[in-house]
C-alpha cells in the first residue's frame, strides 16, 4: 500500500470488519465482579417477577366492588379478617363481600382480593371493623404477577456493559454467576530515541513519556487490561521482538510513535517481516491522527498510534475502541451534549476532523469553544471536556450554530 494512500474513518472501519472476525471467549463471573463487564449472552427470565400479586402500600386488601362509592361522607365498612406477614404466602382469601385483610408494602395479596387501600383512608374502629373514605378500581396499588418480567422475556441483550442497574435485575432473577466477555488484553509499545521515563530529567530534545500513561488509563477506562511492554528505542530487531511478543500475549497490539515518514521509523517494516504479517492501513483522512498504521499478524489487529498525544487519544477514541467493540459485541449508544458554537471555526475539506472544546453555561445556554493547539500539545485535551466531529466534506463550524459534542 502506498505511503498515505488515506482512507476515510467508515472505509477503515468497513476493512477492519473484512479482515477481522475474532469474537472474545466468555468466562463465567460472580454478579460481585460483573459490574462494567459485557455479558456474553442475553439473559432470558425463567419466571415471572414478581411471581405473586403484591401490595405497593401498607393498607387493606379488598375487592373493589366492596368499596364502591366509599367517600368522607359515605364510608364503606370492611370486616378485617386478618394480617399478610411479609415474606410469607397470604392465608385465607376474601370469600364473603365487604371482607379485607392487612398488607404491608410488598406483602403478597389474599385471594379475593383486586386492590389496596392505602392506610392513610382507613379509620379502625375495634380488632375486625375498618372504616374507608376512599373507593378503589382493581389493580389499585397492586403490581400483577409478572408485570416487572415474563417468563422467557429477553431481559438483558448480549453485548450489554453491566451497570448496577442489570446487576439487581439479574439478582431478582435468580441468577449469581453470568457468563460474560473476557476482557481483552492491549499491549502497549511506545517508541522513540527521544522518548524517556517521566521519572527522568530530560535533555534537550528529549520529551517524557506521556502516551504510555495516556493509552493505560484509556484501555483501563474501556474495561480492558492494558500491557505495558515499555519504551523502545527505534532499533528494528528490538522492536520486532517486543512486537512479535505482544502479539503472542494480547488480542490487540498498540504503538505509538514510528507511524510517520523517516529513515529511523521502522513500524511499517516490522509488521511486513512479522508471521503472516501484513499491512493493510497507513493513513486515515482524519485530523489529527492521519499517519494511522493498522496491520496484521496471527489475526491480531496491530494499531500504529501517532506519536503526538492528542492524535493517539482521537485515533484511540475512533478505531481503536471500535475494534474492542466489535470484539466483545458491545452495543455501545453515546448521546452527545447539544451547545452552541462560540465563534466561526474554518477546517480544510477532505477529512474528517475532530476538534476538542470545552463547554461553558451562559444562561439556559451550553456554549462550546474549541482548545486551539497542535496536536503534540499535551493540554489540548487535559483541558477539553469533549470533542466535535466535523464531517470530512465540511468547511467549518459557524459562530452560533448548534453542534454535538461528545466526551472525551
């Protein structure tokens, strides 16, 4: 492929999909560790939920029709005939008009009964009589026998990431174990002869290392587990070896760095020489993030990152989660922040861009402005709250118009 022969992101994304069909194996998890975990299959209910008729009050069980037309003027008079203790099977039933028996919130219901009267318009005026000020219609204050879940219903899909939510849905269920994706494991390899430790003191025309951290905390943040193989010098063999090590030991293998033109840049030449390996991307018509390499070995996806730190977020947050995506069957929604743009932003045609800003309030208003800076300065996103996606066939962004913006 020649040197910056750029794809667009949708025909990356159409060739990561044509030469890429791993699917992660499932491991089975306690509902304790499944939470940010993507489940494996959908959870389909083997019951009903909740599997008896309930009570959502403390009141008094009836038949509506024994109640019709109860109002302060006019009270309805009910035989108490007994209590429903929670957490146990309500014995007896309402066998005999104007009948009523106790129920706690959540308490199971007697046979008979339709409704519930809340406590609160009820008078007691010995052990077995109860005056109502108010009627009832049926299903009143009662939450039917499967009305939360059916049986067989389809609760929870496959590739859903579990929140706190799912986890006490799947706790009402029944279930303590669920079968969910193993997390992908992303080796990180960040060249340079420039690049050292932050613990170092640097020396002119040295820089620390920042994207090491950067790509960490962004595969911690996407539920992988990241493995850092460490910084490596541009010296071919040695960075053939720890690449050839990666891709034995990870599903995914990330470099930053050696994606550009330059004698010393030996990533495209390394994954050609690796086991079946092949180069199948080296350029994407995106800014920042353009010198994008994106090859093959042992059908595991390698990413050439750029070396500048906010061109290795962009491409991070654009095809790298993609892939991860794909590879756990996450069905991932993101729901941008809507604002109003603050000035009049000009972009060269030909590529998509996508433009970190900040948002600020001004009245009922969210206002976007965009961090101005290269793409090798650090702070061009540490102070971003997101970024806007600018299609490659637009010039710009006007002063005033609406835009979405979606978090870093």
């Amino acid at each position: 492929m020649d040197l910056f022969n750029v794809l667009t992101v949708k025909d990356t994304s159409k060739l990561i999909d044509e030469n890429f069909n791993n699917i992660l194996e499932g491991e089975l998890v306690t509902l304790l560790e499944a939470t940010g975990r993507i489940l494996k299959n959908d959870i389909i209910a083997e019951e009903n939920v909740p599997d008896f008729r309930r009570s959502t009050v403390d009141g008094y069980a009836v038949y509506s029709r024994d109640v019709f037309g109860a109002s302060e003027s006019i009270q309805s008079i009910l035989d108490l005939k007994g209590e429903v203790l929670m957490g146990l099977k309500a014995e007896g039933e309402i066998s005999i008009p104007g009948q009523c028996y106790y129920v706690p919130t959540g308490g199971m219901l007697p046979n008979g009964a339709d409704s519930v009267i809340m406590i609160e318009y009820t008078e007691k005026l010995d052990d077995t009589t109860i005056l109502t000020s108010k009627a009832t219609s049926p299903g009143e204050n009662v939450i039917e026998v499967g009305e939360d879940i059916k049986k067989n219903e389809i609760v929870i899909k496959k590739g859903t990431k579990l929140r706190a939510y799912e986890i006490g849905v799947l706790s009402s269920l029944g279930f303590f174990e669920v079968e969910v994706f193993r997390k992908p494991k992303i080796g990180i390899i960040s060249t340079g002869d420039e690049v050292v430790h932050p613990s170092q003191s640097i020396m002119p025309g040295q820089i620390r290392d920042i994207n090491t951290y950067l790509l960490y905390s962004l595969i911690e943040d996407k539920g992988c587990i990241p493995v850092n193989y460490g910084l490596i010098k541009d010296e071919y063999e040695l960075l053939k070896s720890t690449m050839e090590k990666a891709v034995q030991e990870c599903d995914i293998v990330l470099t930053s760095g050696g994606s550009s033109v330059g004698k010393k840049d030996n990533t495209l030449n390394v994954i050609k020489d690796l086991e079946d390996g092949e180069l199948l991307v080296h350029g994407i018509s995106v800014k920042p993030g353009k010198p994008t390499i994106i090859g093959k070995s042992k059908e595991k996806i390698i990413f050439g990152l750029p070396g500048h730190p906010l061109a290795c977020a962009v491409i991070f947050q654009v095809m790298v989660k993609y892939y991860i995506e794909k590879i756990t069957e996450h069905k991932y929604k993101e729901f941008p922040v809507t604002c109003r743009f603050k000035l009049n932003y000009h972009k060269a045609k030909g590529r998509e861009e996508y433009l970190p800003v900040t948002i600020d309030e001004k009245g009922n208003e969210l206002i976007a402005s965009p961090v101005f800076g290269k793409s090798g300065l650090i702070t061009s996103f540490s102070k971003a709250w997101g970024y806007i996606k600018i299609e490659r066939n637009e010039e710009g962004i006007k002063e005033g118009q609406i835009v979405n913006v979606y978090k870093f």
